[in-house]
C-alpha cells in the first residue's frame, strides 16, 4: 500500500506509511481521495468470502453483493486490482465502546 500511496501521492515511502497506518485507520483520510483507482495487489489466497486485513475487510464479489448497500454508509469500497473481483472496506464511522 504505501508503494502505491508513494507514487500516486509523489511522496516520501515514510510519509506513505504514516498515511497507511495512521491516517486512513483512524479516518483523517479516504483512501479514494489518495489512490483514485485502487490498490494493485497479488491474492496469494482468498479462500473466505470476507477476510480480515489489517484493520480492513477484504470481500470478494460475493460477500459485496450480499452486504456492500448495507455497508456503504459507514466506509468506502476500494477496488483491489488483481486477478480476482476483491474490495477492500475502510470504515469511516467509528463509536467509542462503553466502560463496564
């Protein structure tokens, strides 16, 4: 990600990573306002229809069809580019959980 986030942005790959694990996890930044078209990526194996990625969701097109509408008011949908149909999902609503 931060490769990519380097070149798109044509910026420092220490300033990529501060993005990719500072800003877009806490929602300062969409990830579609700095990489328009997506990530290039190489799926080593999806084999769920939802998987877990560092803070984000990876879904294949299955899992999209059947929860993207319902999820598309709290985050963004980020096409991965790479010989499968995934989507990467960044929530943007986050709520504070209650003390007990």
């Amino acid at each position: 990600m931060a490769k990519q986030i380097a070149k798109e942005k044509e910026s420092s790959f220490n300033e990529a990573v501060k993005i990719a694990m500072d800003d877009f996890p806490r929602g300062k930044a969409k990830i579609l306002d700095v990489v328009e078209n997506g990530f290039n990526c190489k799926v080593e194996q999806q084999d769920y229809d939802i998987n877990l990625f560092s803070s984000y969701l990876v879904l294949n097109k299955k899992a999209y069809t059947a929860i993207g509408n319902h999820l598309q008011g709290c985050g963004e949908f980020v096409p991965l580019n790479c010989e499968k149909e995934l989507f990467l999902f960044n929530p943007l609503i986050c709520i504070s959980s209650d003390k007990i």
